[in-house]
C-alpha cells in the first residue's frame, strides 16, 4: 500500500453523510461490506481534470488505502497527489444528489463540480471556466 508522504494534513476526508451513502450504495448493489470505493482523477471534462468513482474488489499493491467508519476509499498514486488533503461529501438537493469533492489543489473549477484545474495547469489552458459542458 502506497504510504502518506505528506505531514500535517489529512490524506482524504469524507463526510459522515458520504459515508451512510456509500454504505447504502454497496448494499442496494449486494456487494460485500470491505468493497473499496475507488476515487480517480482523469484527464477530461471541460476544466481540463475530472474526478470518478467506481466501487474497487481488488486494490492494487501500489494503491492507497484508508477506512472511514467501515468505508473503505481507495485511490491510485497519481490520483492521490491532485486529490491530497480533499473532502469528499454527499450533497441531496432538489435538483438531486450526488459526491461532491472539495479539492484545495484545484485553483479551478466547471459549473457542475465534477471537473477542475490545478494550479500547474492554470497557465495551459486559456478558458475561464464558465459554462460547463460535462454533462
């Protein structure tokens, strides 16, 4: 497992309401409690990065791992430098629910949350971030 290279700040953080959610998320999918759920960035979305998710059997030896409440989150070594010191929450509105990430490395972000730029790539890209085109 990928060890925390960095000192005085969390790795990752999720929120206690994330938490129920996943927790619910892997019973209605009658997957097994130690499941990981594994959160990624890649390149994409109209921002330049965008962040996933998607449920993890099998960590990898080089993946980092950490367990909030019984969750397990799981997260590649080249994701865990722009998500270092992220929070992850569940947020139900009335215009629905969803993961948010609240990402301090993005200088950046599009409208609808899921896409953001670092500062690295703040002088690459010339759009401003307005209208976001991810969905």
């Amino acid at each position: 497992m990928a060890e925390q290279v960095r000192t005085g700040e969390a790795v990752i953080s999720v929120t206690p309401v994330a938490v129920e959610k996943i927790k619910a998320l892997l019973a209605e999918k009658d997957l097994p409690a130690d499941t990981g759920l594994r959160v990624f960035v890649a390149g994409g979305g109209c921002s330049g990065m965008q962040y996933g998710m998607a449920f993890e059997p099998n960590p990898r030896e080089d993946d980092f791992t950490t367990t909030f409440e019984g969750v397990n989150i799981v997260i590649d070594p080249i994701s865990l430098d722009y998500l270092y010191g992220a929070n992850i929450d569940y947020v139900d509105t009335l215009m629905g629910g969803g993961f948010s990430i609240d990402n301090p490395n993005a200088v950046s972000s599009c409208g609808c949350g899921h896409s953001f730029r670092t500062g690295e790539e703040a002088g690459a890209h010339s759009h401003g971030g307005g209208a976001c085109g991810c969905h």
